[in-house]
C-alpha cells in the first residue's frame, strides 16, 4: 500500500512485531533498566533453592551407604567390627566433602569440583579454569 | 467416624494386564502405564510443538522451544564445553522426571519417580554412562580424579578412599533425593486428605492445607527434575574436564 517505505508494515507481520517488541522493551527500560540483573538475581534463587534441597541427602546418603557397605565386607569377609568402623568414619569424611564441595561450587557458577584457585596450592593444574571464562 | 486412612496404599503397584514370560513377570502395571503416558506426552510436545516451526512461535512451539532452551542452557553453563552432544540424553532425563512429577500430582494417577527403582536404575545409568565416558576420553589418566592435585603422599592413603567413596555414593544420593521428596509430599497430602475425610465440618483446615501442599508439590516436582539433570551435568563435567 504505501510505497518506497523500507519494510511495509502491514504486509510484513515480522516488521509491525519487531516494532511491537521495541516498543515495549523501551517501556520496561523506562521502568527501570534492571532487566538482567533482575533474570540474574531469579537464577540465583533458583539455583539456591536446588542447592538446598540437593545437599539435605548427600550426608545421610553417605553415612548409611558407607556403614552399609561396610557391614556388608565384614558379612564376607568375617572381619567384624572393623569394616562397619572404618568405612563408617570414611563415610562420615566422603559426606562432609560432598557438602563442603557443594557449597564452595556456589559462587563458581560452573564450580562443582575444587575450589583450588585462591589458595593457589597448583595453580598450573587448574589452568583449564582460568582459559574457561 | 472410623474412616481408615491408608497414606501409602497410593504407592501399591498393581497389574492392569498380566503377562508372564515363564516365570519372569512382565505384568503391564500402572507404573508402566503412567510411563508410557510421561513418554506419549512429551514426545507429543516436542513432535507436534515444532511441526509448523514457526518463526514467531505459538503456544506449544513456545513450550517445547523453552524446554530445549532451558536444558541447553543447563548444560553449557554446568557441563563446559564439549558437552553439547549430551543434550538429548539429559534432555530426555530432565523431561521424563518433570513428567513423571507432574503427572504423578494428577488425582487418582501413579507417581513413577516415588518408587526407588525407578530412581536407581535412572541414576545408575547417568552412572555407569558418566563413567564410561570418563574411560573413553580419558583412558586410564581418568582414575586422577580420586587423587586431589598438590597432597602429600601420606595423607593419599586417606584421600583415595574418600574420594573414592564420594564417587561411588552418587548414584545413592541422586536417586533417593528425588525418590524421598516424591515419597514424603505425596504421603502429606493423603494424610492431609485423610484428615479431611475424618473431621467432617472442620474439614476445611486441612483441607486448605493440602491445597497449599499442592502447590508446593508443584514445585517440588519441577526442582526436582532440575536438581537431577543439573548434578547430571556436573557428574559429565568431571568426566569431561579432568583436573
């Protein structure tokens, strides 16, 4: 209809929604240009609510599968009581590193292993973080 | 006003067709049942949501599209790089357990992921994969991951069988976590309901009670999958990226 205008906005519907769509992300920039901080701050929330929900089990789930398993070699093995003892304090160790782990990877956004970086006890070993981001 | 509650009598697996093959029973159950329909469903979705490909997407196109994106985006934040071509493993594992969840909250419906089997046997295939991977990339050096970098050699004799103990508990700690939340929610709102079946007029507390619950299991259900799929992730990241 109206000619030698760039893209024609009625016959193009992709144009009049592109246009829709700057429209209103200037009204929401208006409002307060918090947009990725806001998506941001919702992720965190998210993830912490996974977090907590995540390490409630990892300890119990150690302890008892590490005393199970360790009643179990002494059933096989006839070694009883030191089987049930020792992998019960092993257990005990394994929980506290996979909850010491989970919470240290909080702040790494990928980090889940080692938070080896500050302490800076082989830096060269974690150079494949460092080229990461 | 004996009303008998039976909170776990939802949990019961039972025999919609039975079959047997000598003396293995491969009965189809109402957990098989409730499976197939997680399965139908989603693959419903992502079929008929992407069939138009529309370039400005309409309400399933959207839906699909936003599952695959959230995944995708899970797994290049927690998994590196490289880790692309897993997609569709964890894919499938993130939209069989949401499935699963929601489904599970339908009234009168089964919930798979509240029997540990079902849990187990998801969590030991992210397991076993996760460790062949591992082997595959990695070969033999794979086996550096039991031994933290910069630790006197003393204090290895300690470390190893941690590590290793750490290692091999996974599978435990990823499928009782989700068997445990679906198990103990979906017990509250049966003995909720029960209590509501038992007090007559004041039935209403417990009543709103378990409609708060329901939304809480909503969440549960939706945290749970993500939970799962996101430690997938970072169980393939250590298997990818060794230190």
């Amino acid at each position: 209809m109206s000619e030698g205008g760039p893209p024609d906005p009625v016959a193009d519907p992709l144009a009049r929604l592109g246009e829709r769509l700057d429209r209103a992300r200037a009204k929401r920039g208006g409002e307060g240009a918090a947009g990725p901080d806001d998506a941001a701050g919702q992720g965190d929330g998210q993830q912490g609510a996974g977090l907590g929900l995540r390490i409630g089990v990892e300890f119990v789930v150690a302890v008892v599968v590490a005393t199970g398993l360790g009643w179990a070699l002494d059933r096989w093995l006839g070694t009883r009581p030191w089987g049930t003892i020792v992998l019960f304090f092993l257990g005990v160790a394994a929980g506290m590193l996979s909850v010491y782990r989970a919470i240290a990877g909080i702040k790494m956004a990928v980090g889940y292993r080692r938070l080896d970086g500050p302490a800076g006890r082989k830096p060269a070993k974690d150079a494949w973080d460092e080229d990461e981001e | 006003m004996a009303i008998e509650i039976h909170p776990l009598e939802q949990f019961t697996v039972e025999r919609l067709i039975p079959l047997h093959i000598g003396k293995l029973d491969i009965s189809y159950t109402n957990s098989a049942l409730l499976m197939t329909l997680a399965v139908g469903l989603i693959t419903a979705l992502t079929v008929f949501g992407t069939r138009k490909a529309a370039l400005v997407p309409g309400r399933w196109q959207s839906v699909a599209e936003m599952s695959y994106e959230f995944v995708a985006d899970m797994i290049d934040t927690n998994a590196g790089h490289g880790a692309r071509e897993f997609l569709p493993f964890v894919f499938t594992l993130f939209m069989f357990i949401l499935f699963s969840n929601l489904l599970g909250l339908v009234p009168y419906s089964f919930t798979v992921t509240s029997h540990i089997i079902v849990t187990f046997a998801l969590a030991a295939v992210v397991f076993v994969g996760v460790t062949i991977i591992g082997f595959v990339r990695h070969g033999a050096h794979f086996l550096r991951l039991f031994v933290p970098a910069g630790v006197p050699a003393v204090l290895l004799v300690l470390l190893v069988p941690i590590e290793l103990l750490s290692y091999f508990i996974r599978p435990f700690t990823l499928s009782i976590r989700l068997f445990a939340n679906m198990l103990a929610g979906h017990t509250m709102l049966a003995i909720f309901g029960g209590f509501a079946a038992s007090v007559g007029f004041f039935a209403i507390i417990p009543l709103g009670v378990d409609v708060l619950l329901v939304g809480l299991e909503l969440l549960v259900a939706a945290l749970q999958a993500y939970v799962f799929a996101i430690l997938t992730c970072l169980y393939l990241r250590d298997a990818l990226h060794l230190h």
